[in-house]
C-alpha cells in the first residue's frame, strides 16, 4: 500500500472510478439492486434496458427530470465500455441479443459501501470459534506425530461420550436467539462472497483466453513453442491456490447427497423462530443452485478455452496440407516443363513402392445379382394443389432448454407432474414440444410415466386452433 501503487489503483481501477464517479451513487444503487442482491447472473439486453427505464422514472420524480439526462441504452452502453470496466457485455451461445453481467470490480466496491453501514447487531462470538476450529483443524492436519493424533482423537472421543451421557439423563442444551442471529449472517456473508469469487475465478480464465487469442494471433514462431507457454499458463492457474480450491469447492458442490443435505439444512435452519423474525431473503433457501448456474458460467469459459486451442491446432494442419500441395504443384510444374526434353537413360528405377500380397482366403464369397422387380404399371399424375411451402416448415425443439425448464422445477419442491409444468409454461412448439417432454421422461431413470392413468394436455396452434393431446400421466421427480 505504497504511494505509486495506490496512485496507479485510482488511475486504473475500475471500482475506484466507480466510486468517485460523478453519478456513484445512481449507478451502484442499480447495479446492486438489478445484480447483487437477487443473486443474479446475468441480464439480456432487453430486461436490462426495462429494468433502468423503471429505476431512471422513480429517480427523476423524486429529484427531478433534469437529474440524469441520457437514456436507459446510452447509461447501459456507457457502463460497458472498456474504459469504465462496470459490466460485461457478451453474447451467449445461440444468442443474438447481447447481456451483461457486473464485473469483479463492481462487486468489490458494492461490499466495501456494504461495510460501511452501520450494522445494529455484530456478532464476534461465532466468528471466534471459526477462527479456533479453523486453527485446531490446520494444526490436526499438519501433525507429524501418530501419538499425537490419537491422543487429541482419543479426547474428542471422551467429550463426545460425556455429551451422549448428558443426552441420555436428559440434559439438552439449545442455542439463544443471539447465537442463532450471529451465526444465520454469517452464513449470509459468506453465501454472497462465494457468488462474488466465482465471478473473480471466470473473470480470470476470461483474461487467459484473451491472452491466448492475442497471442495466436501475432504467434509467428513453431507451433510446439507457442502451445508450450499457453499450456503452462494453462495449468499455473488451474494447479494455482485460487484454481485448486475452485476445483475442490466444484466436487464437493457437484455431489446430489450434499445438494441434498445442504436444501435440508437450509429449510430447516430458515424455519426456526428466530432466523424467521429477522426476514431473511428466501431466495437464500435456492442459493446453492446459484453457485451451480455460477460455477457451470466458469466451467463454460474454460471449455471455450479448449475450443479455442483445438481451432487453432485444426487452422495449423490445414497451412501445413495447403504448403504440402504447394510443393506437389511446383513438382508437376517442373515435370510439365522437362516433358519435351526428358533425360536421357534411366532417370530413376523403383520395382513397386510396396510389397504386392495377394492371398486366396482374402477373396470374398461368391453373392448371386439382385433382380430388381420394376413395376410396368402407368403412373398417374397427381394434384398440384399442395403447398410446397410445407416442406420448410420445419419445428425446432431444444431439448436442453425444457431439460433445464424440469431441472429448475424440481430446485424447490421433490416432484412435479407435466400438467404442473404445462401450466407454468405452456406449450410454445404444439405436438412436438409435447413429445420431447415424453423423450425427456424416457431417458430419466427418476420420471414415471403411468400408462393406467390417462391425462388430456390442451393447447393452442400457431393458426389459434385448439388441439387436445390425450397421454399417459407423467411426473418428474429429482
């Protein structure tokens, strides 16, 4: 925290710009309400735009029309141009309507004013056993000594017997209101730090795939040298304390029993008493679905990573082919040339390029001709009064999208039946929306599909007609 380097921060630091902008205070309160507090990814362009149209109309009647000039789509333009670094403008695979997210600068500078608010409860005592448990689990892991081990083993096993006695005649010890409180915000706190880390871990692959694309694209030297340096950075972050902790939060997150767990706990914590009167977010509740949708965001940007590498290995081995046939050609070329003055004597003799091996068993089987059986009969000639045109009416369904529609379904409640589902989003493909939920059921080992039960799904065409689909009953279930 010398001079020069805090000097270069307030020059260069997108969240330090942030906070001394002129209109900080109008562009973080959005930025914080649109993103940080419903735990949101990402925005499209036109939700964005929607969103700042409102908030820009509750502003100005409150501190007047001439406040903030500009338009809801010059602001959003302004924000994610490069110089400031406050959002992230991109598009999406199969998308052509770009989004935004915030950036790691913009979380940044929103927890520090968080910090600054004048909190009416602050707990030390849960954060003082955080720190001994974390100290006590270092020091058990770094042990060298088995007898050590064993003996600081064999007293957590005497204080476990001791509180199984005191069970037994009884004796039940429950946590306050206070403890509860101070220990609920913790969890709180931490719930959003992980959102925000995330953030940091793709935006830092995002800035190694930059790097590679720059790199490749002015590489002038082998091959074998420019994959060498983008592998090594590669793995310096993967195998990184940042990459190596993002790999073992991933596993860890990825397993449905502590998916399974962590809902249980999170129910059963919310319902108690005291978390209930301080009016927690129930969103809260879902969060870690959150750090999933957030986590794949990362895992995607290091699949585009790959991508971008075999794209350039696949454009190498297509120069390398192209300088090959170039050399063929010359060689034509001189033969071409050499043809009306050939040299004289022999100018190369070559018996065969390969061994000629012919063996008998190697000749296939004898098989008799198929006669075809023509038809002399006359053809008739048909109507001309089709439409030609349907032959281009091809529907489209995307799997992935009702696959994920079930999986976001399923994040608050056990099952839920296609009915159900159907009623929340309705059929937008008719017929044949309807038979990819079906292939859908097929394929999942946890979805019934009922034949003894019948169901009738109604829904309307593209022409407004109303069509009835009579099928088996059918319920997902995670």
């Amino acid at each position: 925290m010398d001079y020069h380097t805090l000097d270069a921060l307030r020059r260069r630091h997108p969240a330090w710009h942030l906070l001394t902008a002129d209109h900080a205070a109008f562009i973080i309160s959005f930025l914080y309400k649109a993103f940080t507090k419903p735990n949101r990814r990402t925005l499209a362009h036109s939700e964005m735009i929607a969103l700042l149209d409102d908030y820009l109309y509750s502003v100005r009647s409150e501190v007047g029309e001439a406040a903030f000039a500009r338009s809801a789509s010059d602001y959003v333009n302004h924000w994610a141009d490069d110089k400031q670094g406050w959002l992230r403008k991109f598009y999406p695979p199969a998308s052509e309507e770009p989004h935004f997210d915030i950036t790691p600068a913009v979380e940044r500078g929103i927890e520090w004013l968080l910090g600054l608010e004048q909190k009416q409860f602050v707990g030390t005592e849960s954060r003082l056993r955080t720190i001994f448990e974390l100290l006590s689990e270092m020091a058990r892991g770094t042990e060298t000594d088995p007898e050590v081990r064993i003996a600081e083993l064999e007293r957590r096993r005497a204080a476990i017997d001791v509180e199984i006695a005191r069970l037994r005649r009884g004796e039940l010890e429950f946590m306050d209101a206070t403890q509860l409180k101070e220990r609920f915000q913790q969890v709180e706190q931490t719930a959003r730090e992980l959102l925000s880390d995330f953030r940091q871990v793709e935006q830092n692959f995002r800035d190694l795939d930059r790097a590679v694309r720059e790199r490749i694209a002015l590489w002038e030297g082998r091959k074998g040298e420019l994959l060498e340096r983008i592998f090594g950075e590669r793995d310096a972050i993967v195998d990184s304390d940042q990459g190596k902790s993002f790999r073992a939060f991933w596993d860890f997150l990825m397993s449905p029993a502590r998916q399974e767990e962590l809902s249980a706990l999170l129910e059963r914590v919310m319902s108690l008493d005291a978390i209930s009167d301080m009016q927690p977010d129930p969103r809260l509740k879902r969060v870690h679905y959150d750090w999933l949708i957030a986590g794949e965001a990362t895992q995607r940007t290091v699949a585009r990573l790959s991508e971008q590498l075999r794209k350039y290995l696949d454009d190498q081995v297509w120069l390398e082919d192209r300088r090959i046939m170039t050399i063929i050609r010359e060689i034509e070329q001189h033969a071409v040339a050499v043809r009306e003055a050939a040299p004289e004597g022999d100018f190369m003799v070559v018996d065969d390029t390969a061994p000629t091996v012919v063996l008998a068993l190697d000749r296939p089987l004898y098989t008799p001709a198929v006669k075809p059986v023509v038809d002399s009969r006359s053809i008739e000639e048909g109507s001309g009064d089709i439409d030609a045109e349907a032959l281009f009416e091809q529907v489209y369904v995307d799997k992935a999208v009702l696959s994920d529609r079930i999986r976001r379904a399923l994040q608050m409640r056990d099952q839920i039946a296609l009915t159900t589902l159907l009623a929340e989003h309705p059929l937008e493909r008719g017929l044949a929306e309807l038979v990819a939920y079906l292939s859908l059921a097929a394929e999942d080992s946890n979805a019934v599909i009922d034949e003894t039960r019948t169901e009738n799904i109604v829904w309307t065409d593209a022409l407004g007609r109303t069509r009835e689909a009579s099928m088996p009953s059918v319920i997902f279930s995670r």
